[in-house]
C-alpha cells in the first residue's frame, strides 16, 4: 500500500495539471475570442463613429436644405403675393379694354353700315350712270346713222334735182324758141344756168 501513493499522488497532480491546462487553453480560446470580439466592437465602434460622423453632416445639409427650401417656400409665396395682384391689376385693365374694344367694335360696325349704305347709293348712281352712257351712246349713233342718212338723201335729192334741171334745160332747148324775154328775165336766167349747166356736165 505505501509504495502506491507517490504514484496515486503524480497521477492527481498530472490530472491537475492537465485540469489546469485546459483551462488555460479554454482561458486562451476564451480570451482570444474576447479579443476577437474587442476588435470587432472596436472596428463597429470606428464604423458607427463614421456613420455617426455622416449621419451628422447629412442631418446638417438636411437642415440646410430645409432653411433653404423654406426661404424659397417664403420667396415662392412673396412672388405669388405679387403676382395675384398683377392679375388683379391686369384683369382690370383687360375688363376696361374690353369695353373699349366693344365700344370700338360697335362703332367700327356702325361706320362699316354707313359705308356699306354709301357703297350702294354709289353703285346705284354707278348703275344710273352707266345706263346714260350706254343710252347716250346708242343716241349718237342713231344720230350718225340718222346724219348719215341724211347726208345721203340730201346728195340724192341734190342729183335728182340736177337731174331734172338738165331735163328741164334740154326739153326748153329741143322747143320752138320763145318770144324774146325782157331783161329781167334774161338776167334771172343768167344767174342760174351756169349752176344748173354745170350740174348736168
């Protein structure tokens, strides 16, 4: 029995320290996986100092946009202001030359009828005027022919005249001769029969 117990004591001292060594190695592991996760939450913690960081400068550009977007909602609005009372000032001004335009149309419509009125009295006097010209016109040829005709039937007359003064003159010739004329008669005579002797040449 004594001579076992150094050996029961190394084999409880090598369970111990194998004991103790694995919890070292779990320590270890334990200690490593510690780290691991330190190094972890220290890149997370860089991470979402940056993303706070940008977080940050956007929410600034966000408040910036907003400041601007709300001085030109302000602007927006002031113009708006300006411009309702520009239509209001121009939907005067369009109801006033309306009225004018109307009162320019009726007139424009009034002297348009007058005129219109006037254009008819003048072509009717066209008309009229035109109806004399052409009776005027047919007048004067009447006239001519009427001139013409007569012209002719004054040349007829004249040569049947002459004509008869010849016959006239040859049957007093071709007769006895008469008693002897007195000297009245003998100039009468004389005054014309150098007409009628040339008129019968």
């Amino acid at each position: 029995m004594p001579c076992h117990r150094p050996n029961t004591w190394y084999e409880d001292l090598k369970l111990e320290h194998e004991e103790v060594m694995t919890d070292l190695q779990r320590l270890q592991n334990e200690n490593t996986e510690a780290s691991e996760k330190v190094d972890e939450l220290a890149n997370l913690t860089v991470f979402y100092r940056g993303l706070h960081g940008q977080v940050l400068m956007e929410h600034t550009q966000l408040k910036e946009q907003v400041a601007m977007l709300r001085q030109e909602k302000k602007n927006r609005t002031e113009d708006w202001v300006l411009l309702k009372h520009h239509l209001e000032t121009l939907k005067l001004i369009c109801e006033d030359q309306e009225e004018e335009t109307s009162d320019l149309q009726t007139q424009q419509q009034q002297e348009f009828e007058r005129l219109e009125g006037s254009l008819q009295v003048l072509m009717k006097q066209k008309e009229m005027i035109t109806q004399e010209k052409d009776l005027a016109e047919k007048l004067q040829h009447h006239f001519e022919v009427s001139q013409i005709r007569s012209e002719k039937l004054i040349h007829e007359l004249e040569q049947a005249t002459a004509q008869d003064d010849c016959l006239l003159q040859k049957e007093l010739l071709n007769q006895e001769p008469p008693a002897e004329p007195n000297l009245r008669e003998i100039l009468d005579y004389n005054a014309l029969s150098p007409y009628y002797f040339i008129s019968c040449v």
